[in-house]
C-alpha cells in the first residue's frame, strides 16, 4: 500500500509539474506576444532595444526622415575605399527605396553604390531573403522562416542590414 501511494505522490507530482510547465510556456508566450506588439523581436538579440530610434535627421537628397546608424554598420558595409571618409561622424540612414543617398553626416554623403552590397532587392540581409521572395511566399511564412533562422544560426544585423536594425519589423510594415 505504501509503494502504492508513494507512487500514486510521484505521479501526482509529476502532473502537477507538467501543469506548472504548461502555465510557465503560456506565461513566456504571453510576453512574447508583448513584446512583438511593443516593436521588439524576441529572438533578435543584437538590436531587439535599437528598433526605436528617436534621433533623426532629413535626408538631404530626398527629404526622407532618416534614422541614426551606428559606425560599426556603415564600416561593415561600406566598400573599403570609403573608410578614409567615415572619421569620426555620426550617420544617418535614408531608408527610402527611390532615393540614390545611403548614409549622410554633417559633412560626408555615403551613396548606395558606395556599399558592398546591393540594398534596393533584399528583404532579409542576414538570411539572404530577397522582396522577391516576400512577394511570391507571403509575410507569415517569411518571418517564420527568419525566426527559426535567428534561433538556429543567430542574426547580425548590426553588420548585414544598412539599417543596423532587424528587418522583421519593416516586412511587417511593407507587406
Ligand atoms: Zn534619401
């Protein structure tokens, strides 16, 4: 009788856990939800709190409200004859599909052929996704498909995307 109810405590136990653990995953999924309403990518860990930025300037070609980058995004991406003129600055970056200016400084003007790589067809810069791509497979399964990149490979799109930001919150936005 007693192995019985020994057994009988564990078993119970052990429900219980898996009740606690049910609750614990909708707690946790509750707050991602949160988050991803908030604007903050869960998962994306290199610039999850930079997706707000409130320093800007105007895009001095096109006008466009344009964010602040960091010096280690424009360097990464830039084409190595640019270095020399990078200095010192703070940069910007025109986020506008139609305008030929990438970065701007005070002083410098960054172009978009002055980069590495080419802006106007990518989606995803990390995971290599093009507007393509977006088009023809649909948002949803997109992001899911960069979400379980950033959780087997990781993103870094700090030194990949010119925005120095994620881009799963501007598919949300564009598509
Ligand atoms: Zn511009």
């Amino acid at each position: 009788m007693a192995i019985i109810s020994i057994i009988g405590r564990l078993f119970r136990r052990s429900i219980d856990k898996t009740v606690k653990d049910i609750i614990y995953i909708k707690i946790i999924k509750t707050i991602q939800v949160v988050n991803l309403n908030k604007g903050e990518i869960m998962g994306c860990k290199c610039c999850s709190t930079s997706n707000i930025s409130k320093d800007t300037k105007v895009c001095p070609l096109c006008h466009s409200k344009s964010e602040k980058v960091g010096e280690k995004t424009v360097l990464s991406l830039l084409k190595e004859e640019n270095y020399d003129l990078v200095g010192n600055q703070e940069f910007y970056y025109c986020n506008n599909q139609d305008c030929d200016l990438i970065y701007f400084s005070e002083n410098t003007i960054f172009y978009k052929k002055d980069l590495k790589i080419t802006v106007d067809d990518k989606a995803c810069f990390c995971f290599d996704i093009s507007k393509e791509e977006v088009e023809k497979e649909g948002k949803d399964k997109v992001l899911d498909k960069i979400k379980a990149n950033m959780k087997s490979t990781g993103c870094s799109c700090d030194v990949k995307n010119p925005s120095g930001k994620c881009c799963m919150n501007q598919i949300e936005k564009d598509y």
